[in-house]
C-alpha cells in the first residue's frame, strides 16, 4: 500500500454497523468472492492435503475391505489350541497342573485334548552317537489319531519302551528293537525302541513314551504337565470358547492355530497403522500451511481491516471479518480436498486396474471422511487462525496510532 | 537490483516467511513419503525368493506366488544332474506366526542354503542350525532375539500346532532374507503342511558361463514333459540333512509337473490379492507429487502475487523482464534449495523419532525406510527447486502481461473500500 502524507478528512458514518454474526459473514463472504483471484489461490494451496488425506483413507479402506473378504473366504476348519503357562516363554519350558487338562478335556465342544510332558534331554545309540531330543510324556494312542500319524511297529506299553519319532531314528539310526539311552538331568535310562513315528511335526525329532510312565521314571514331575493341546469341534462356539477363556484366565496362554484369515487380517491393519500415521503429517501440514495462508489473508484483508477501523468499526468485528474469510476459505478447501480425493482414488484405482489389471475397489467410508474432513478444518483453522491472533495484536497497535 | 533487494520486497509483503514454511513442510512431506513408497517397493521388488544374476528359481507354475506352490523333492536329482548347477537348494516357506505377528519361516537344508547365501554372523553360529533356527537381524530386532533364545512358532497352513525352535544364530543379509526365521527343511514342511516328499520350490546357484535360466527352464521343462510315471525316492548326498527325512512313499510326481523358472517377485501375493503392487506404489507416488506440486506452485505464486505491483513498477521504470526473472529465479531457488535441505533433515528426523515410522511390517516383512531416507534428499531438493523454476518463468511473464500498474491499483483499492 502507497503512504501518504495528503490529509484526510473520514466522516464516520453512523450507519454502517454490523447487527450480526449472518451480516458480518455475509460481508467475509462477499470479499472473499470480489477477490476470485486470490481466494482461488489460497483454496489451491490448502486444498492438495485435504486431497491426500482423503484420497489415501479411501484406498486405504478399499484395501482393507478387499483383505477382510479374502480372509473370510479362507476355509478355517477345526479350531487347534495350545495351552501352556503364561509366565512361561514357550510351552516346552512351562509347568502347569495336571488339572488343567482334566478341566479343559470336560469343557463343552471341546473335541479332544491332549496333555504333554515335555523334557530336555539328550539320546544315545549303541554307537554312542549323541543327540538333543526333546522326551515326551503323553498319550501316544490318541497322539496318533489326532496327527494322522503312521506308527511302524509298535507302541511303548511299558516303563522301558518307547517310541521314537521318524527323524530322530534316522538320525540316531534306531530300528525298532535297538535300544536307546535317554538322559533327562544326569539320569541316564536305556530303553527299547517299541515303534517308530511319523506325524509331519515336531513329535518326529521326539521320543515318545506314555505320561503315566513318564513320571514314575522321573517322579518329580508327577502330576505336572508342559502344556496341553485341545481341539474345539467345527459348530462350537462362543459359548465353548468363552468357558475356555474362563478356564484359562488365571495364569494360562492360549496359542491358537488360526490358519491364514488371521495373518491377512493383520496385513489389513499393518496399513491401516501406517494410513494414520500418514494422516497425522498430513494434518500437520495442513496447519503448516494454513499459517502461510493466513499471512497472504493478512496482508489482503488488512486493508479492510485498517479501513474498517477508521471508519468506526470496534476491533473485534475487524478481526472477525478477517476470521470469518478464513473459515470460508477453509470450508471450501475442504469441500473441495474431499471432492479432490474422491475422485483421486477412483482414478488411481482406474489406472492401477489398466496397469497391471489388478482391481482394487475405493471405499467411501462417510463417517471416516467427514471425521477427516473435521480433523483438517480443525488443524487448517487453527493454524491460520492461532496466526492472525498473534498477528493481530501488532496490526491493532498500528492502527491506533495511526487513527490518532 | 540485486538479489537482496529483491527478496526484501518479497520480505516487506511477508511474503518469504510463509514460502520457506511451506517448502520445508512439503519437502519433509515429499521426502516422508519417498522414504516410505521406496521401501514399499523394496518388498514388492525385492528377490524375496532369493534370485539373482547367477541364482536360478525352479517353482510351480500356476502358483498365485512363487513361495505357495508345491514340488516333489525328487527334482533335486533331476536339477542336481543339470549342466552348469553348481549347487541346488530345496526350500519350503512356511508363513507363520511368532509372537502374535506374521512371519515367513523358511525350510532348508543348511548345507545347501549356506552354498546359495552370503550371510554375515552377527550373533552365534549360523553354519549348523540342524536342531534349531537362524534368525534374520530385522525379525531379531523387532522382537529382541538373541542366540539361545527359545522361540515359539505357529504355521497357519500346517496343524502342527507350536513348534519351539532355539535360535543358534543372528544373521545379515542385505536383503529381504533379514525379515525370515531360516530353520531345518522339516521344519518348514511342518509349518506348511507338507509331507516330508515335497517343497516349494527349488533355488539353484548356477555358473552364468555355461547355462542360464532359459536353458535350465527349457531342459526341465523336457525332462518333466517326457517323465515316466514311476515310483521315485530322492537320493541324497551322505551326511546331508536332507537323508534324515523319512523316506517318500507316493508314486512320481514329476509326471505332469509344470514347472516356472524365476518366477515375478514376492510382490505377486500382495499385487494378486490386494492390488498392492509396484504400480499402485507408483501411482500413489503421483498422486503425492502432483497434490504437493499443485500447493508448492501457488505458494510461489502467491509470494510473487504480494509484491505485485513492485514488480510491475520496476517494469514500468524500465527493468527488463529478463533480469527481473533472473533476479527471481535465483532467489526462489536458493529459498529452495535450503528448504528442501531443511525438509529433508525433518523427515530424517520425523522417521527416527516417531514409533511406526523407523520400522513396520508390510505382510511378512519388515521394512525400514529410515534406510532409504537417504534416496529421499535428491528428491527433497529437485521437487521444490523444480517447482520454482516453472512457478518463477510462468509468474513472471503473468506478471508482465498486466503491466499497467496504474489500472490495477485503482481497480483493486476501489473495489476494496467499496466493499464497505
């Protein structure tokens, strides 16, 4: 603005007074319109992360709805679980009670359930071989059901039989007959193999003895479990799992074998928690800009501001014409970045689907975007408007020295 | 007029704070979003399978991706006995859980995977993991394993239930491998739900002067095509891992087989299923730039708009046009260039700092953009700075087809007090 030192004469008109909030917005609005130009300018610079925002969130959530319905479409089959202590970091290292398995075997819908003892210890053949195995104490007969396994020979039926699992008796090269040295703590105990098993888990790098014997030979173990793995029937239920859940809330970790719905369900959420991190920058770039924004509202509309001050409007309503430019300019970046990103998502999925002819379809969520929509006009305005307030106490200091 | 007298008409219509906030907002931004779209892409370009110039991929064709299908380990000969394979690993991947997140657990042959891979040790020993695993140095960071550590491991296509592994080793890699827990072959047909007779697929480490992967596909492809059906088991080297698994008892297997030699990256699952794919990281990336090129642009349109009328003046008073774009150009460059430098150490800084950032995990895999950030300072700089030059040329010859200055000041301040 060109000074002056020509004199001035301002008549103060007593009718220009603003009666109310609608006058005085409809003022802001009418400005901001004669000013097409710049207004349009700053619509453009606060409008792109609006775009961005809005535009990742309907990707974002046509991705995940698109993961939900692959997940849901997996076959998800019989329920397995593992139950083992939750002090403990794996269930070969923890120790429950032997109850637990008796009550959870009870529990209704739970289609069989099997108690393990689980020993470190080390195996030796006639050649003195060595190696680490893991020695089980379980119910081999319902072992073999439940695993599908293939038992060759026999099974252990005594305190001095075992069986041994597939790979360990390649390893230690053991046939069925041949004796094998166990030694589980500085006990040393030979036994004969009874049988040999292949269940395609980890009972193949095991021996395998019953648990009943397994604690009359080691009887500090008696009435104490590893863990215990059970089974809930394919039509059971909230109601069996919230039992189980009972059962289990006091000191037990439950692992559930879940298939693959699960892990893609997670793949969903990986991005949904990098989309709100992504949406937290974008917010606050928003803001950043927004204050760059109000500077350029500053140095136009405080002309009407100083003007409007000379000729007897009081400061508040001054500062709220300039305001009220701000929120305008900010509603309609707003509808405008919502608008923007819709139409962004649907053309990146056109072109993604032209591309590679993957189809991936944006997901309108209105209550993800119109919280999104607030969260920006919220950031945008207090950007711009927590800078007009720092602003505005050096503009009114100026203006009353100069109207005096 | 020099550059200093320029940017103090841009100062005196505050002007210049507000451009510098805003480029070093967008650069961050730009360079944010760099950091984290390359190390996407990383994942979905990355040789997850482990196939490189002189490693050749052997898997299924028909599979969605080139870890899911299925092979007869019985191929091992077959490819063993190929011209110029100087060695052949037999491989099952078996995505899992680990303490509640998804990992891909690999099953090999620790003989012949250590022929395949460089491997730095970086905790342990990592050369005979037969009764237990090795662990990448990502998964080992992000849920703090060391060598000793007891891990529990929960496929999700194989019912074997919790499978407890002790980890003998940490490793380095430099490559996707760095996300995976490595554990004997039985292992991962466990995890996967395979019987002992089949794998996913083979890797073979070619000599690059004497075959390639075309004549490795073409001579498989034959020997699959003209196989008899005859019952067959896998011969093993002595002492070799592999010849402690229980023997096959199905009938052969390479009767039909159709098999794919380097098959498209470990991308394919995501791309197929989710539409995560390169391109869609690609197109993302555009949509990024030209949503913070269209605020860069107005920004520097908008500096250049508040000083108007000086500009206009200097025009009047007789300025060419081509020292007033020079004088411009230069300073909205060098704002830029500090900017972009500026934005591009916040981003470094907003990566390190804020938990989500420094890692994540896209599907199986832990992706680290802090380690790309360094990708994203050349386009911090060349965005802003590019955007400059074009704003500057176009803003300026705007400016000089409304030259009449005099018309605008009295059009623009009566219009204004009209108002009220």
């Amino acid at each position: 603005m060109w000074r002056t030192r020509t004199q001035v004469k301002i008549t103060c008109n007593p009718t220009i007074r603003i009666q109310s909030i609608w006058q005085l917005f409809s003022l802001a609005l009418k400005l901001v319109l004669r000013r097409i130009d710049a207004s349009a300018i700053l619509v453009l610079m606060l409008a792109p992360t609006v775009v961005l925002l809005v535009g990742t969130s309907v990707v974002a959530g046509g991705f995940a709805t698109q993961a939900q319905t692959v997940a849901s479409l997996l076959p998800s089959g019989e329920q397995r679980f593992t139950a083992y202590s939750n002090s403990s970091s794996s269930p070969s290292a923890s120790v429950i009670d032997f109850t637990v398995y008796t009550r959870l075997r009870d529990v209704n819908g739970v289609q069989w359930a099997l108690p393990f003892l689980a020993l470190n210890g080390t195996a030796s053949n006639r050649a003195n071989d060595l190696t680490q195995v893991s020695i089980i104490g379980t119910n081999i007969t319902e072992l073999i059901s439940v695993k599908s396994a293939e038992l060759t020979g026999g099974l252990a039926n005594s305190s001095s039989e075992v069986d041994v699992g597939a790979i360990s008796a390649k390893v230690l090269a053991l046939g069925i007959g041949d004796n094998v040295t166990l030694n589980v703590a500085g006990e040393e105990r030979t036994f004969r193999v009874a049988g040999i098993v292949n269940s395609s888990s980890q009972y193949d790098v095991a021996v395998l003895l019953p648990l009943e014997y397994a604690w009359q030979i080691w009887p500090r173990y008696t009435g104490t479990l590893s863990y215990v793995e059970f089974s809930l029937s394919p039509g059971g239920t909230q109601e069996s799992l919230g039992s189980i859940r009972t059962l289990t809330s006091g000191g037990l970790y439950t692992v559930s074998e879940q298939g693959l719905a699960p892990t893609i369900s997670s793949f969903a959420n990986q991005v949904s928690g990098l989309i709100g991190v992504w949406t937290a920058v974008l917010l606050v770039l928003s803001a950043v800009i927004a204050v760059s924004a109000s500077f350029r509202i500053l140095s136009v509309a405080g002309e009407e501001f100083r003007v409007s001050r000379v000729i007897g409007a009081k400061t508040s309503t001054a500062k709220s014409l300039v305001f009220y430019e701000l929120l305008i300019v900010s509603a309609v970046s707003v509808t405008a970045g919502i608008g923007g990103g819709v139409v962004a998502a649907d053309i990146f999925s056109a072109f993604l689907r032209a591309l590679s002819g993957v189809g991936l379809t944006p997901l309108v969520d209105p209550m993800r975007v119109g919280l999104l929509a607030l969260a920006s006009l919220c950031f945008i305005i207090g950007g711009g408007g927590g800078t007009l307030f720092l602003i505005f106490g050096r503009a009114s200091k100026n203006l009353i020295s100069y109207s005096s | 007029m020099s550059l200093g007298q320029v940017s103090r008409i841009l100062r005196s219509k505050k002007a210049l704070v507000p451009l510098v906030v805003i480029l070093v907002a967008t650069s961050a931004a730009f360079s944010l979003s760099s950091s984290i779209l390359l190390s996407i892409y990383s994942v979905q370009s990355g040789a997850a399978l482990g196939q490189s110039q002189n490693i050749v991929v052997v898997s299924q064709r028909g599979s969605s991706t080139g870890f899911s299908g299925e092979l007869p380990l019985s191929l091992l000969g077959t490819l063993s006995g190929l011209g110029g394979v100087e060695a052949v690993s037999p491989e099952v991947f078996a995505p899992s859980v680990i303490l509640g997140g998804p990992v891909m657990v690999r099953g090999v042959d620790p003989t012949s995977f250590l022929q395949m891979q460089q491997l730095q040790t970086l905790d342990g020993k990592i050369n005979n993991f037969s009764s237990g695993a090795i662990v990448g140095k990502d998964l080992a960071a992000k849920y703090h394993i060391h060598a000793g550590s007891t891990v529990s491991v929960v496929g999700d296509l194989g019912s074997a239930g919790v499978v407890d592994l002790r980890v003998s080793g940490i490793f380095s890699s430099r490559t996707l491998l760095d996300s995976e827990l490595v554990a004997p072959l039985w292992v991962g047909q466990w995890l996967r739900g395979f019987a002992y007779n089949s794998v996913s697929l083979f890797r073979l480490k070619i000599d690059p002067t004497l075959t390639s992967a075309s004549l490795v596909a073409a001579t498989v492809s034959s020997i699959v095509h003209s196989a008899k059906n005859t019952t067959s088991t896998p011969t093993f080297l002595p002492g070799s891992l592999l010849s402690f698994l229980p023997s096959a008892s199905s009938t052969s297997d390479l009767q039909g087989l159709s098999v794919l030699v380097q098959p498209s990256s470990s991308g394919q699952f995501l791309s197929s299923e989710f539409g995560l794919s390169e391109d869609s990281v690609w197109l993302f990336s555009a949509l990024v730039f030209i949503a913070m090129s269209v605020a860069l642009f107005f920004s520097f349109q908008e500096s250049i708009e508040s000083a108007r009328r000086e500009f206009q003046t200097l025009r009047q008073i007789g300025m060419t046009l081509r020292a007033l774009v020079s004088k411009l150009l230069a300073v909205n460059l060098i704002l830029s260039a500090i900017a972009g430098l500026c934005g591009w150490v916040l981003s470094v800084l907003i990566l390190a700092v804020v938990p989500g950032l420094e890692s994540f995990q896209l599907a199986f895999y832990i992706v680290r953009p802090f380690s790309e950030s360094g990708l994203g300072l050349p386009i911090a700089l060349a965005v802003p700075v590019a955007e400059a030059t074009v704003a500057t040329f176009l803003l300026a010859l705007r400016l000089d087809r409304g030259r009449n200055a005099s018309r605008y000041w009295l059009w623009e301040s009566g219009g204004n007090n009209a108002a009220l």
